[in-house]
C-alpha cells in the first residue's frame, strides 16, 4: 500500500511529455471523457493570456499518483478588479484513491496563488464535492446557480456596474477570445443591440447561453454564430436587485444531473467573503461548456 511519505509533490508542468501524462491520468479516473486531448490541455493550461494553470502533482516515482490545477483570470471583488484562480481539473488514480491527495495537493495549490499575488480562487461544485471545499479547505459556500431554460435574451433590469457587484470576472478582449476558442467546445458570439450574445452545446440540442455588455468587451471575441438559437439554457447568477427571469423557467432540482453551487475562497484579509445578492455569473466563468 502506497503512503504519502512514499510520494513527492511538484508544480504542474506544461510540456507536451507531462500534459500527456495528465491526459492519460483524466482517462484512468473518468473512463469515456474524451475531452482531455492534448490540444484542449495546452489551450487550457498553456494559452490563457491571464496567465499559466497554476497547481500541483502527486507524484510515485515516475509515475502520476494525482493532479490538481487552478487557471488564472481577473475578477471585480467589491469594488477591485483582482487576479484570481478558477479551481478547474482534479484527479487521483484509482490506485491512490483515499489518501486525502485532493486536499494536500489544492492547500499547496492556494499557498502557491498567494504567494504569486493572486487575491483569491472560485469555482463552481457539485453536492457531492462542496461539502469538501466547505469544511476542508475554507471555502464559502456563496450560492446555488440558478439552471433555467427559456427563450430570447434575458430580460434583465440593467446591471449594475461591475465595480458595484460582489463577483463579476472581467474579460479582456483577448481573455474573452481565448474562452471562445476553446478546441473541445466553441463558443459562438453574436452581436445584439447593446449586448454580446454567447452560445455553446450543451445538453440535447439547447445550448447553454450568456450575454456580457458590448461596451464592456471589445469586439474580438469569438466566432459569429450562425443562427439565433430560439430556446436557452441559463447557468448562473444575476443581482437579485436586477434579475427578472419572466422569460426562463426554473429547472427542477429531481431533473437536474446535479445541483451546482458557486465557491469562494480568498486568499488576503483585504479581499471579502461575497455577498450573494450582488453577483453576476455565467457559463463563460466557468468549465460546464
């Protein structure tokens, strides 16, 4: 039986020799997930412009025990536009399952992001996975995304500006570019008034949709979408003060794969616990599509 005292710890790398061993590991713990290409690591790991992935490995000698990696983005937290992480990938071998690997190597992960001048790490977690964040490593539950399916734009009261909301993430033009890029799963953009229109598949035929502020963006995004798609799927959050919702229905939870919850951790005394009434979030801000 393989202890931790038998394991070493390290930085993720980004060389194609260990992002294949990180793809060959995705496939050991998550059988029929074929989304872990090379190509889609390097996009993730490798060409964000706000930075490099950010984590840490488990290590067996030359062999890959566990994984776990954050990538950087910039957010507006109570009034300051931040570095922050996304807690994205996580896997442990099968053969190295139980051993509180997770937990070890995502505490070295958010030591790292401190000392780096990152502010904080979000992310968003299953029933299954919250608890852990919770209780093990200091997250704040913020609240459950909304799941909604519905039709046309969202018919939201104006937003707030960014600088007055709890969480928003600030997108760059290159930033936004580079999420629309994504080579396992585009995300299609289309121009609308005063607002950016954002699709990408989802689940049977309904994409999942978001919208941003044209002002707010400059125009290099992603690529143009190629129709409207009249039904939506909205995963996310609005200010309660402004969400309005008329048009999209509520999903029941008995009909949803699993009830996702936003997570926030900070890393400095400067930077709050969020206040769940004032966030904007959706789909870009996260992996799901």
């Amino acid at each position: 039986m393989q202890t931790l005292q038998s394991l070493s710890f390290a930085p993720v790398q980004n060389d194609p020799a260990t992002l294949a061993k990180y793809g060959a590991l995705f496939a050991a713990c998550f059988p029929g997930t074929d989304k872990f290409t090379p190509a889609y690591l390097d996009w993730l790991y490798v060409a964000n412009p706000d930075g490099a992935a950010v984590g840490y490995d488990a290590w067996d000698g030359e062999r890959l025990a566990a994984h776990y990696v954050c990538v950087p983005a910039r957010a507006w937290v109570e009034g300051q536009e931040v570095r922050v992480l996304l807690s994205l990938n996580t896997a442990t071998h099968p053969d190295y399952q139980g051993k509180g690997l997770f937990t070890k190597l995502a505490a070295m992960t958010y030591e790292a992001g401190a000392q780096a001048g990152f502010e904080g790490c979000y992310g968003v977690a299953n029933a299954n996975s919250t608890p852990g964040f919770v209780r093990k490593l200091g997250f704040q539950l913020v609240r459950p995304l909304e799941a909604r399916v519905g039709v046309g734009s969202l018919r939201h009261a104006p937003k707030p500006a960014a600088a007055s909301l709890s969480f928003e993430r600030s997108w760059s033009p290159e930033a936004l570019a580079w999420r629309c890029a994504n080579p396992h799963n585009r995300v299609w953009q289309r121009s609308s008034g005063a607002r950016l229109q954002f699709h990408a598949a989802a689940v049977k035929g309904v994409p999942a949709y978001a919208e941003l502020d044209a002002a707010s963006v400059a125009a290099k995004a992603g690529a143009s979408a190629p129709a409207a798609f009249p039904v939506r799927l909205f995963i996310g959050l609005a200010p309660d003060a402004t969400s309005r919702y008329w048009n999209y229905a509520s999903i029941p939870m008995r009909l949803r794969p699993s009830p996702l919850n936003l997570i926030w951790r900070a890393f400095t005394p400067r930077v709050p616990q969020l206040d769940a009434a004032r966030i904007q979030f959706t789909f870009l801000d996260f992996d799901a599509y």
